[in-house]
C-alpha cells in the first residue's frame, strides 16, 4: 500500500481480556517495527523483525507480549490478560531495509484503553 | 545504551518567528543517524529531516534546519517563519547500524498567532 496501515485505530478493552494488533507495512519494506507510546511519553521500542530473520524481541515488557510477522507482510502485536498500564497507543513502522541512514514510515497507530 | 535527551518538554513560539528545539544525545559511536519527527495530534509521526553524522555540513529542508554539534552531541532544529500548522509534538531521534531508532521524551511546540 501507499502507507503503513494499522487497526483497529482505537480498542476498549476489559482488562485480562487479550488483544490483537494488526500493521500492513508499505509493500517491499523489509524491516518492521513496534513501539509503544504512553500518554505525553516518548516512544519505547518493543520489537522488530527483518524479513526472514529471528525478530529482535528485547524491547518487550512481559511474556503478555508477543508479535508475528510473515515475511515481508503483515504483523500481529498480541497483548495478552491485558492490564491498564498496557493502556497506550502502539505505533507501527516499516523500513526499506535496516542500515541506519532510513527513517522509518510510521502509520497512525492503535490507541488502547484498558478498563 | 545510546539515550536521547530532549529538556524542553515545551515550547511556544509566536507565529512568523524562528524556534529552536534542543536535542543532546549519547553514545560510543562514530557512525549514526539522527532524525527529528514531527508528530500532530493525528498520531501519525513525519519525518521532517535527517542528517548523517559523518557530514559536517548541517541539514536544511525548506523551513527546517538543524545545528549538528559531533563533538558536543547536540542535534537542535530551528524552524524559522513558523505557521500555525508547525503545532505539533516534536520528537528527536538517533540511530547506528541495524539498530532501531531511539526517541527522545519530545517537545510540545505551541504556534501562537
């Protein structure tokens, strides 16, 4: 696609109930990654994967995390027995490839409230 | 690690006039990136410029600039004749090699007209 796709855009939750996250990264991009954004914070990497590559998970906070990838598509982010400090907007970002001189493509992100 | 410091969790500029964000950043290395993001109240984070530390000359894009500072660590970005639609949190960002981008805490920039 012509961006980077997120959804659900917002998601109310009950908490200990778990969640799925999807991002569709900009076709060919090759790396993909996650971050977590908590409310007037700055962004906190969670995990990224690099084609076919084992995923760099060492952001994540809990075994409650996890995410997969297929090859170069999509990604799920999976928060499971969700808590409210999980209560942030999760963003996605594709790369051309992983050196260093690439920004990142962001889409808009999933906000998700735990109640 | 490599830790990025933003200190100006805010910043207000009239609008027409030039603002500077401040950025210092710390690591071992020699080669890296550095970018600063522009993200509205959209969510949505835009790549306003980037610049490569091996060059010494400093980055522009039309409004934009930065002052990169190697020896100091420091990367701030000037906006100068700000609009209105330059309202936005403002968040600086350095990379090295495969690893993934690391954020400051960010900068509110108000636009007061």
């Amino acid at each position: 696609g012509a961006g980077v796709s997120q959804s659900p855009s917002n998601k109310v939750t009950e908490k200990g109930k778990d969640v799925e996250l999807r991002c569709d990264p900009i076709s060919g991009h090759t790396a993909l990654y996650w971050y977590r954004q908590r409310l007037g914070q700055g962004l906190e990497f969670l995990i990224y994967f690099q084609g076919n590559s084992a995923p760099d998970k060492s952001g994540l906070p809990s075994d409650r995390f996890s995410a997969e990838r297929t090859g170069e598509s999509v990604s799920t982010l999976t928060i499971q027995r969700t808590q409210q400090e999980d209560s942030a907007v999760y963003l996605c970002a594709s790369s051309s490839n992983l050196e260093g001189r690439n920004g990142y493509t962001f889409g808009s992100g999933t906000r998700l409230t735990v109640v | 690690a490599q830790t990025v410091t933003q200190s100006q969790p805010e910043m207000s500029v009239q609008e027409a006039e030039t603002v500077t964000l401040s950025c210092t950043y710390d690591t071992s290395e020699s080669d890296y990136y550095l970018f600063w993001y522009k993200q509205p109240p959209s969510r949505q984070m835009i790549l306003v410029i980037r610049q490569e530390a091996y060059k010494q000359q400093n980055a522009t894009e039309n409004r934009f600039s930065v002052n990169f500072q190697k020896a100091a660590k420091s990367f701030s970005l000037k906006i100068s004749d700000s609009q209105l639609g330059d309202a936005a949190m403002y968040f600086c960002a350095y990379r090295t090699g495969n690893t993934p981008l690391v954020f400051g805490k960010g900068t509110r920039l108000s636009v007061i007209a």
